[in-house]
C-alpha cells in the first residue's frame, strides 16, 4: 500500500519560509502566551516518520535544545557520513532517488511521512510525491526571503479538505492532492 | 480623512496571479455552476472607484465584454494619452506619484479604493498604501508565471479579520495593515 507524504509548513503572506536573513523569529508574530497547540501535536499524531534534508537537520541541531521529535528521522543526505552523537538511535542517513526512499520507507511500515525543509518539499513537489499540504499563514508580508515553492514542470492540482483559523490570527488550510 | 485602499485578488497556492503564459483560465478550477457570489459583489458595494495599471486596464478592454465597472475607474498610466470610445465617461486617466494620486481621489470624496493589476499592486505595497488585502487563494500549483508579491522594503504586519471558504474549495482570507 502507497503511503502519504505531507508537509505542514507555515509561512508568510508573500509565501516566504524564512525571512531575508534566513531568519523564522518572525513565526513568533502573533503572540502564543498559553501555547496552545495550533494543529501541529495533533498533525504529528498520525506521522510515522520525519524526512528532511540536510540544511533543516542541521538547524534543528543548531538549536541547542533536546531532540525534539518522538518519531525516526530520516535526513537526506549524500555528504552527510556520519549522524552526531547525541541523536543517534533517532536519526537515520539517507541517500539517492527519492522516490526510491519513500519506497523503502513505506516498504518498512513508515505510511506516513512528514517531509520537512524548503529544499526537500521542492524535490518531493518536482516528482509529484505531495499527497497533503497543511498550511499555516502568518499575517504579515517578509518582502523578501526564502520562497516555500518553486518552479514545477506543471500545474499541480490540490482539493481544500479544511481551513481553521488559530489564536485569531493564523490561517491553517489543508489540501489534498488531486 | 484617510481613505482606504484595498487589494481584492485571487493567488494559486504558490501566489501567483497569472500563470506562465499569463493565462487566468486556472481561477476557474472550481467549477460555479450557479454562479454565486464568491465575496467579489459584497466588496464592491463598498468600493468608491478603482485604480489600476495600464496592463490590467488593457486586459479588461480585451474581454471585449461590456464595461464591467459601475464605479469610476482611474487608469495609472504615464503613456496612454487618451481612453477608447467605448469606456469615455468610466475612465480617467491619471499619472504621477501615487501617493499625490491618492491624496487627490480622497479629496474628492473617493474614500474606499480598490487597487488592481499586479504592478499597480506591488507599486502601492512598496510605499505602504495598501490597508486591506482580500486573498482568495485557489487550490493549484501554478509552478510559476506572475506572482503577486515581489521585494518590499522591509516588514509589514497585517492583522487577520476574517477567513471564509467559498464553494468549500475557495479559501479567502480578509488581512488589515497593522
């Protein structure tokens, strides 16, 4: 059985999912003082397994905080040799075709997969392999950045299954292939 | 007083307003086969005039339709030396810095205007004219062609005022400058 292959992002009004100096300070625009969870423990729920690349494994190191995820990581990486120490038993190398990957990964029982990072939802986007995007727009216009998509061979038609609104002011849409 | 100038407009996902041949048959993805209202006449009753650039002015002439404005229309053009026949009447054309233009409408009592037209758009963001974005984002990936935001400056903040879903695929979200 084919798995399914989300990505649940958040970005600006202009599309943007970092700001002009790669920064993402600005996702903490509207104030969350109760932290409430805004879709996303319940989004990680139903998630086997993270895949991402390289660059977005290396800033969730860069934080400095405890490994934040509860399910295996598969980073994506063809330079990458060796995962560091302190997360080793959670996070798995990976490397090649895609396509081939998810295969693999769904062949193992991981249906499904959150596919996380600019670069890495690009790729997937190109071969067609999004099944569900959820995402979550934050008011306000970077003027600048880095964009969540890019340039598709073609047009890539999706079905809005929901769209909640959180804390006022987050408008969280979710879309289904077609 | 102040008026108040509004974008009213719909993106694809990956925030484009054309596609890549400049084509706009991708708004009719979703199927209206009773033609209801998707937010568009309940704004314009509350629109004094437009304001749009000479492209999407030359785009509504190509329709070949009827006039389809029932409120005074100001064409920002620097070029065009006169209006065609047809809309004489409809249309005025105005040129110079948007800001002395908009001074100017306000003053003569056109309070709510609708801005239109990508460039026209981008041009009143970069000097922070616009107060209210209506985004209606249709579920397509484009995979490029025209987008609807480009540089700015720097930041600008919106607040969210309102979120509503038409044809239960129709996502339109009502933003206001912070």
């Amino acid at each position: 059985m084919k798995g399914t292959n989300y990505v649940f992002i958040a970005t600006s009004l202009d599309g943007k999912i970092a700001d002009k100096n790669n920064g993402i300070d600005w996702l903490n625009t509207v104030p969350n003082p109760d932290n409430i969870d805004t879709g996303f423990k319940r989004f990680m729920s139903k998630i086997d397994a993270l895949v991402m690349g390289r660059s977005t494994f290396e800033v969730v190191m860069g934080f400095g905080i405890e490994w934040p995820y509860s399910v295996p990581v598969f980073v994506l990486s063809n330079s990458l040799k060796e995962i560091p120490e302190t997360c080793k038993g959670k996070v798995e190398l990976v490397s090649g075709d895609i396509k081939t990957i998810v295969e693999e990964l769904n062949n193992k029982g991981f249906k499904h997969l959150y596919i996380d990072g600019g670069q890495t939802i690009q790729s997937f986007l190109k071969e067609d392999l999004i099944d569900e995007l959820i995402i979550t727009t934050i008011p306000i216009l970077l003027g600048g950045g880095v964009p969540l998509f890019d340039e598709l061979p073609d047009e890539r038609k999706f079905q809005h299954l929901k769209t909640e609104v959180f804390l006022e002011q987050l408008v969280q849409s979710h879309y289904q292939r077609v």
